[in-house]
C-alpha cells in the first residue's frame, strides 16, 4: 500500500509488547482495521482516515519525527533513548495509554549482597538503553562504563562481558531465570501517543484531532465507573465527599419519598468493595455500580 497524502498515518509496533494493545485501542476508539497478510508492514482503517505503518518499535519515533507519520504509539523507554540523542525536540509526547507499563532497571547477580549504589562505580553494565542509563550514572554521581547491547542483555554477566545489567522488567521472570535480581530502579515506563513537530496541514491537524479526542474518551472509560445511587438529602455532604474522583453528582427527588434522593455520579477513580461500605455507612441505598461503554470528554 502506498502512502496516501489524504489519509492521517500512526506508526505503531509491527509485533511484540504493545502490537496487540494498540489495536485494541484502536478498536475501542471504534476503528475497523482491515487485517493484511502476515508479512503486511500497513494496514487501513475503513472507516476513518487512518493507515497504520507497522514498524519495529525503535523506528516509530524517528518516523514520526521525520513527519512520515504524524502520530505513533510508543513505550516511553524507546521514545526517552531517542530524544537523548537529539540536539532539539523533534516529537511530543500527548498521552500516556495506561498499558505495557515496565521499569529500565539495574539487575545483578543474585548471589550480591548489600548492594548499594556507589558498588556500580569502575563497573561495567550491559544495556540496550545506553542513554537512558548515562543519564542515570551522570544524575547519579557514578563511574561506570556502559557496554552497548542489542539484545541478550541478561547473558552478559554468565558470559563475562559485564558485571550488572540494565534492562527492561514487567514481571522479573526473565532476570530470575538468569540468576539476576533487580538492584535499583532507571526508568519506568508505559505506552504514549507521540505526535510530530513538524507542521502539518489542516486536513491532518483535524484528523489527528478527531482521533486524540477518541483515544482520550476510551482512556477515561478504562478509568470510569457510573454510580447511582439513593440517600436522604442530610446525607448528601458525606456521600459526596465519599464518591471516589466525582465531578458535581447529578441529584433527582425521588417521587414518593420525601426527603431522599437519587444520586448519579461518574467517578474516575477506582471503586472498591470498601467505598460502597462507606456510602452505605452514610445513608445510601440501592447502590449501582456500572461500568462506562463510551465517553466524550
């Protein structure tokens, strides 16, 4: 497929860690994506001005850069490497998305006790992050010399070509299968959209918006519950207080009941077995909690 002047382009990861969730939340944002083969490296969105460039993640943020695509999905820890090598900011970072969240993390060999920090001075640490990992060294007073890898970070040490290294952890299998054990904490990270610098036209700058607005609305949906609920009016000072992360609840007399009514509130934050225990304490009743299909923010 060629590019198509007309049509807004996100580049996102072709396989791996944040493939599959991002055209999850593509979808949610009520795009259809036709399915290309295998070997496909775009995809098109029937129905809205999208293609996807399916690319290797440490190519989106020079893509959108360069402004081949004005948008891109990216973990932080790819998009931080890149803009350490930069000279200017090239690319922005508009939202963080809520998943593919791990930490850059210094790990040693189990067998260490006592670590501390100033031990990594004079050492050497393998990592595919070696910008990330300088700043961390420089911010942090130490001396170490930083050996570049592309991958098999966690060999390094059993092969003898570092003592420490620096990578990725989501669940810390990994490490632990290779006898290492995470000592102190780099970087931590998630999926963003990014957007490039570079001026775009107004076509895409309403396309880009259009999605943005999307995006935004399925990232507070992930957040959100819908809660009614009824409650004498005496009650409504302590059951607003209550209500996690509430805007201005909606508040109905309740027909019949003089004195008591029905209250309606999106929360954005979460809504525990314990929160309904406190609103019951403070004279609810009849409470509802449902989750929130779309939102328009």
């Amino acid at each position: 497929m060629s590019r198509d002047e007309n049509r807004l382009h996100l580049a996102v990861q072709k396989s791996g860690r944040l493939s599959d969730q991002s055209r999850q939340l593509l979808k949610d944002a009520g795009l259809k994506l036709l399915q290309g083969g295998r070997n496909e490296l775009a995809a098109r969105a029937e129905n809205f001005p999208l293609d996807l460039m399916l690319v290797r993640d440490d190519d989106i943020p020079t893509f959108v850069a360069d402004g081949v695509c004005e948008l891109g999905i990216v973990g932080q820890n790819v998009l931080e490497e890149y803009a350490l090598g930069l000279p200017e900011p090239r690319i922005e970072q508009v939202a963080k998305l809520g998943f593919g969240r791990c930490s850059l993390k210094i790990a040693a060999p189990d067998s260490l006790r006592g670590f501390e920090l100033p031990m990594l001075g004079g050492k050497r640490i393998a990592t595919s992050y070696p910008r990330l990992l300088r700043r961390f060294l420089e911010t942090n007073g130490l001396d170490a010399e930083v050996v570049a890898m592309r991958g098999a970070v966690e060999l390094a040490p059993r092969l003898g070509i570092a003592g420490f290294v620096c990578d990725l952890v989501s669940t810390g299998a990994t490490l632990d299968a290779n006898g290492l054990a995470p000592v102190a904490d780099v970087f931590d990270s998630e999926a963003v959209l990014v957007r490039t610098m570079r001026p775009i036209d107004a076509a895409h700058a309403e396309q880009a918006q259009a999605l943005l607005t999307r995006i935004d609305g399925v990232i507070a949906t992930a957040e959100s519950k819908y809660i009614v609920l009824n409650a004498p009016e005496g009650a409504l000072p302590a059951i607003t207080h209550i209500l996690p992360g509430a805007e201005a609840p909606t508040v109905v007399p309740l027909i019949g009941r003089p004195g008591h009514v029905a209250v309606q509130a999106v929360c954005q934050e979460s809504v525990f077995w314990e929160t309904l225990e406190r609103l019951k304490a403070a004279g609810a009743s009849a409470i509802l909690v449902m989750p929130i299909e779309k939102m328009m923010l």
